[in-house]
C-alpha cells in the first residue's frame, strides 16, 4: 500500500557493461523491467550510432514477418494462442531462418500467382471462342467468298457493309477479347465515336463468374468481338480497349484453326489443374504459423535491445559501454543479479556491475500495480501521471471510481447480473482462450474485470438504497405509510376510491407515516404519481453532496503532499485559501440542505424557504424578504462570502510574495555576514567565509555568480504565471466540477426511467393493492 500510496524511491545508477556481454546483461535488464535507460549521447544523430546497421537488420526481420503474417491471414490458417515470452536470441540465428523461410514463400506464392494467371487467362480464352463459335457456324451457311463475315445477325450498314468491304479491296481485321460488363455500353459508345461506324461490334455475356485478376472477386464479363477496316481503325480500337482494360486474345482465322486452338486450351487448363501448388503453399505456411508469433516477440525484444545499446556510451578503450539508469532503490539487488546472469550467458571474463551515483535531477514517477490495480492506475494515468513522490491517488479511485458509477447506475437487478458477468470473468482470468482473443471490445471488458466486479457490488448497494430492482421495489421490511390512518381519520371514503384516480397520503395526520424504512426509499414511492418529482429532489441534492465532499477530500490530499515536500509555507498561502474558498461556498449550500432536511417537518414543508433563492441571494448580497432557514443567516451569509473572496488573492499573491521576501531576506543576510566577515578581515577568516558560503549554497565570494544561480533557482516571473493559472483553475473548477457532479443525478433518472419503460402498471390498480393489503 506504501508503495501504491506513493511512487517508489528511484535512484540513478551507472552500470559498466563488457562489450561482449552488453547484449545478454540489456536482455536479463529488460525481463525485468526495473529501469530506465538515459540518453548518454544527445547530440548524436540517430544514424550515426554505433549498432544502427543492427535496428536495420531488426526492421527487415519485421518486414519478413509482416509479409508471413499476410499470408497467413490469406490463407484462412488458425495462429497460435498469443501466451509466450521468449528470450530474445542472437540476431543471426533468426535472420537466416527467416530469409530462407521469405524466399522460398516467394518463389511459391510467385509461381502460384503465375499459374493462377495462366489459368484464368486460358479459361477467359476458352469462354472466348466457345462464344463466338455459334458465329461462325452461322456465318458458314453464307457462300464461300463471304467466309470472313461471321456475324449475320447484325443490322448491316447500308453504305458499308462486308459485300461492300471486299468489293472496294477491303483488308479487314479482327480483335477478340473480354471487357467487365459494367463498362460494355461506355465501350460501345466509345467505339463508335472514334471510329466513325468503321467497326462492327458484336458483344455477348458470359453465364459464368470469372475471377476479377485486380480484386479476386467473381465478376461478370462480356466476349466481344470487333470487325475493322484498315490499319489506322485497327490501331485506334487497340488503343480504345487499352483505356478500358480489356483482355484481348487472337481470334482464329479458319475453323481448323479454332478447333486446333480449343483442343490446346482443354489440355493446357488440365495440366494447370493437376499441379498442387496450393497444398505445399499451405504445409509451409502452417509450418510457419506455429513460430511467427514467437519471432515477432524475439524480433521486438532484439531492436529494443539494440535501441538502449545506442543509449549507451562507450569508454576510452571501447571495450565497455557505459549506461545511466533510474531504478528503484529496493531493487538494486535484483539489477546487480541481472547484471551477474547476463555476464555469465555470455561467458565473459569480466562482469558486468552497478554503482548507485548522486544526481539533482527529478526522477521519474514509477508505480508498481497488480492485476487488481492495474486498472484503476491506467484511468489515473489518462487523466495524468503524477510527478516524483506525489500522493498517488489511484487507491482512493478503487472505492471513489465504482461507486459513484454506481449512484448513476443503481439497480439491485442490473448489479447482481453485471456483479456475476465480471465474477465469471475473474475465475477465469487464466483461460487462455478468453485472454488471447483478437476482439478489442472483448479484451477491454476482459481487462477491466475487476473494476467491472466493484461496479456490479457498488451498484447492489445503491440499488437496495434507492429501494430498486429492474424498477420495481422490493417490500422487504413492510411500508412506513398506511392507507387505513387516512380512513380511520376520516379524511378518506370507500367512494374516493372508485371517484379519484390518485388520493394523497397526509403525514401529518397521526398513524399515516409510522417511520422512516428501515434500508433505502420506502417502496410506497414506487406506486407515487409524485414519485419522480421526490427522486429527483433527493437524488439532485445527495449529488451536489458527494461532489463537494469528494472535492473536498482531493484538497485534503495535497496536505501530505506539502508536508512530504517539506513546503509547510503552502499549508497557509495554498491549502487554507483554497479550502476556505470551497468550504465557504459550497460547503455552505451542503450545510444549508443538511440544516432544511433536519429543521422543517412536515407540517412546516409547505412554508419552507427556497435553498437555490438564499443561494443566489447569498452572492447578490440582498434579501429578497422570503422566509430565513435561521436566525442571523444575513450576516453569516455575507461574512463567508466575505472569506471566500478574500481566499482569492491570498491564493493567487500569497505563495509568490513569500518566495520573494524569502529570496531578498537571505541575499540581505548573506551580504551582512560577508560584510562582518571582511571587516574583521583576516585571510584566513576570508578563506573560511569563502569555504562555509560555499557550504551554505550562498555563493557571496562571486556576486554575479550568486545572482545568476538564484535566478535559476527562482524564476518569479513564471512563480506568479503558474499560480495566476492555478488559482484561476482552482476557482473555475470549483463551480463547473460542482455542476458536473450533477450528472449523477442525470444519469441516475435516465437510467431509472428507461428501465421503467420494461415495467407499465396502472398506478390505480396498485392504490387499491395496497388498500386492499392494509
């Protein structure tokens, strides 16, 4: 608790690493992950180091591995479950698995890629002339002389037609191809617009799916068939099917020919289909699947390695590396006996130490977390993570975090189920299965199971304070009101029951309110047509209670702060004001509801004062002649008020005048020891003045030298920027933070009425219930 409380006590230490046993000891130092690496050469490029060739190496490796993992994931192969933590190896030993693993994928995927495009090529050319065969069997019906005129069917060119055509000693053309069938019409009128109707286009669609070589996805395509005079319009409609990426293959001159070709094709794809490259493509990436997790940890572990060896500096010798850390101080042991492990993986002669060294500088803020705390630490440390030795207060969130999600989400029913969900989760926090999943909603909700598991128990309790369970309440201990007061009274008849839809309970009759329920709201409430103007009330109120209180208790924890840090100056010019401010204000309004709760009955609610109207009187520094909670409430609202604002420029002037006549208060008493000193004068004494001013961080013999340093020290300057921002924050924050916390209260009714919405009963059936009960 100590060390959650607070960060741990970090020191600086230099560690003297062999040259051939620095990369095992940074291993042994990283598994533990007990310090943090300086940077010894700033002013060094990052290319200019000394093991950059070998965080390039790490990078290719990267590369290799993401390229396996593609096609892993191409392939639809299963990965191994994510729970291994291997060392991290020597660089070579996994660079040349690797490589020759790469290269022999490439070489398989390469050939693979090739036969697949051989294939659909073939088939896409096979689909060709199995089409444009029932042309050709047409057109051989026509005479002899007109054999190249293939397409009948089409409406002739009364100008120029293919008679025409050989006629005029024509030399006609054929292209033959594919095209998408989204693109036909866009290729047609195209065609048509260049060529100047000295083509014949004649298109049909393909019944089968062809695989789409650019996306993989089965598409729909067209054969077509393009007829062209003269060389130009051939070239032209070559150029047109470039622009709409049709595939083009040569058309058969005769019918031998396109039976020649048919009968190649069909033993081609054959061939194709035989070869297994798929089976092999799969053993060698499921060989691969089982060890790309493990490479890709080692991988990651050899560039972090190699990135803190650039931190380090190397001696005059180059045989050792020297390195700067932080570390905390009870975990000096566990450092030098990493240091010791790695010296001896390695087989070094020398080993590897440690030595601790005194340092000025602020170190960094180290808190060590479990599982349970782990949580509640990273929501601390979104919002901010804290300086050195700061009060840390994460513990406190355990308890403050889940329970005031559950006055937003009280509900005994909705509790228990969120309780038991995060209780499942927390036995079986081992299962690999549900550690190692690659769903992020999963593995956030997976993480946070502990934190899910307080917000279930908390919202249990609130749920049996606001006296609900999936919106209903539960009569436990029997109502506090009775119906049968108000009959025996005579204030209620047998005809009010059928004549009005809602009667009202009077308390101040006597045996109507017998007490208050024992835990909670009483469950009369529930059946109230007033029943939310009530829960509004209270729920509004105990919000702006537990705000100002849990407020409140953060200024309280900045106290050990000052006192740790030996600042007891800002207990009076920090602390105070800012409590004053708050307290004078805002614990004002928690003492005014507090005082009406307990002050006015019943019988006097009717007739009791406004708490919001005193409030806003309270700054207008008015009465507005409404009724006063107490005798001499005019006066004790003005003279808090009164504190409040003069907390102000005590907060915002107090600290930065006390560093100031601190700062001028000693310079004025060093000058006059130096002054004493001179006068009595001896050398020796000078000497001595010299050596004890030095002691005392004075520095009087050098005057320009002590006015710089203290100006270092003391910046005022930035002391009045800084507290001008922190009083202005803290000011703010205390009246929008007060106005936040009634969010609560918001959320608490949406959560209450939505869940209403489940349970519709009529309120007169549930008034004759309980009449008929009591």
């Amino acid at each position: 608790m100590g060390s959650l409380f607070r960060s741990e006590d970090m020191c600086l230490a230099q560690l003297f690493l062999q040259a051939g046993s620095a990369y095992d000891c940074i291993s042994e130092l990283g598994e533990t992950g007990l310090v943090e690496f300086r940077d010894l050469n700033p002013s060094v490029n990052c290319f200019q180091r000394k093991f950059v060739n070998e965080i390039k190496r790490c990078e290719e490796m990267e590369r290799i591995l993401g390229f396996l993992l593609r096609e892993i994931k191409k392939a639809d192969l299963p990965l191994p479950d994510r729970d291994v933590n291997p060392v991290a190896p020597l660089p070579k030993h996994i660079m040349e698995q690797l490589q020759r693993l790469e290269a022999e994928l490439s070489e398989v995927t390469r050939n693979k890629e090739k036969l697949q495009k051989n294939l659909r090529e073939l088939t896409e050319y096979t689909h060709m002339l199995h089409v444009t065969k029932n042309f050709a069997q047409r057109g051989s019906e026509d005479p002899p002389q007109a054999q190249y005129e293939e397409f009948p069917f089409l409406e002739r060119d009364a100008a120029l037609d293919y008679t025409g055509m050989q006629r005029m000693g024509a030399k006609l053309g054929f292209i033959s191809g594919l095209i998408q069938r989204p693109k036909i019409e866009a290729f047609e009128r195209m065609m048509w617009r260049v060529c100047k109707g000295y083509t014949i286009l004649s298109y049909s669609e393909i019944d089968e799916y062809l695989e789409d070589p650019d996306t993989g996805e089965p598409t729909k395509s067209v054969v077509f068939l393009i007829s062209y005079w003269g060389e130009l319009i051939g070239q032209k409609v070559k150029k047109i099917c470039d622009c709409y990426h049709c595939h083009l293959y040569p058309y058969p001159s005769s019918r031998e020919e396109r039976t020649d070709v048919v009968e190649g094709l069909g033993t081609r794809i054959q061939d194709l289909n035989t070869v297994q490259t798929d089976d092999y493509l799969r053993q060698v990436l499921k060989k691969a699947s089982e060890s790309v997790y493990t490479w890709y940890i080692e991988v990651k572990k050899m560039k972090a390695i190699y990135y803190v060896l650039n931190l380090c500096s190397l001696d005059v010798t180059n045989k050792c590396l020297i390195s700067e850390v932080w570390c905390p101080v009870g975990d000096l042991g566990a450092v030098r006996q990493a240091l010791e492990e790695g010296s001896r993986k390695s087989g070094a002669t020398l080993p590897s130490f440690v030595n601790r060294i005194p340092s000025n500088d602020t170190p960094p803020t180290l808190i060590k977390t479990n599982k349970f705390t782990s949580g509640f630490q990273n929501i601390v440390d979104a919002y901010g993570v804290g300086t050195y030795r700061e009060v840390n207060p994460a513990p406190f969130t355990i308890i403050t975090f889940p329970f005031l999600f559950a006055v937003m989400f009280g509900d005994l029913g909705h509790g228990l189920i969120m309780a038991v969900f995060a209780f499942w989760m927390v036995l079986y926090e081992n299962n690999r299965k549900l550690k190692n999943t690659r769903n992020e909603i999963w593995n956030t909700f997976f993480e946070g199971r502990y934190i899910i598991l307080l917000m279930g128990l908390f919202s249990i309790y609130t749920g049996l304070i606001y006296n609900d369970c999936f919106s209903k309440s539960l009569n436990l201990f029997g109502s506090g009101w009775s119906v049968k007061a108000m009959f025996d009274a005579g204030v209620w008849k047998g005809s009010d029951i059928a004549a009005n839809r809602f009667l009202i309970l009077d308390p101040n009759i006597t045996g109507v309110f017998k007490g208050p329920y024992p835990l909670g709201i009483d469950p009369i409430w529930n059946l109230a047509n007033n029943r939310l103007t009530f829960l509004n009330s209270y729920k509004m109120k105990m919000s702006v209670i537990l705000g100002i209180v849990h407020m409140s208790f953060g200024v309280v924890l900045s106290v050990y702060n000052h006192l740790h840090f030996r600042k007891k100056s800002n207990l009076y010019l920090v602390f105070l004001p800012e409590l004053l401010f708050m307290w004078c204000l805002f614990g004002y309004l928690v003492f005014m509801v507090v005082y009406k709760w307990l002050a006015f009955s019943a019988a006097e609610s009717k007739t009791a004062p406004s708490i919001l109207i005193h409030f806003i009187n309270m700054f207008l520094m008015q009465s507005s002649g409404n009724q006063l909670l107490y005798p001499g409430q005019i006066g004790v609202q003005g003279f808090l008020l009164v504190i409040a604002l003069l907390s102000v420029p005590v907060l915002l002037l107090g600290k930065p005048l006390y560093l100031y006549w601190l700062h001028n208060g000693s310079q004025r008493l060093g000058m006059y020891r130096g002054y004493e000193r001179v006068r009595r004068g001896s050398e020796e004494e000078l000497s001595l003045m010299h050596a004890q001013d030095m002691e005392e961080g004075s520095g009087h013999s050098d005057p320009s030298t002590s006015r710089e340093h203290q100006k270092e020290q003391i910046n005022f300057g930035d002391e009045f920027l800084h507290q001008g921002i922190h009083t202005i924050e803290y000011c703010l924050g205390c009246v929008s933070n007060t106005a936040s916390y009634l969010r609560l209260w918001a959320l608490s009714l949406a959560h209450a009425r939505t869940s209403t919405g489940m349970f519709i009963f009529a309120d007169l059936e549930g008034t004759k219930l309980i009449y008929e009960s009591c």
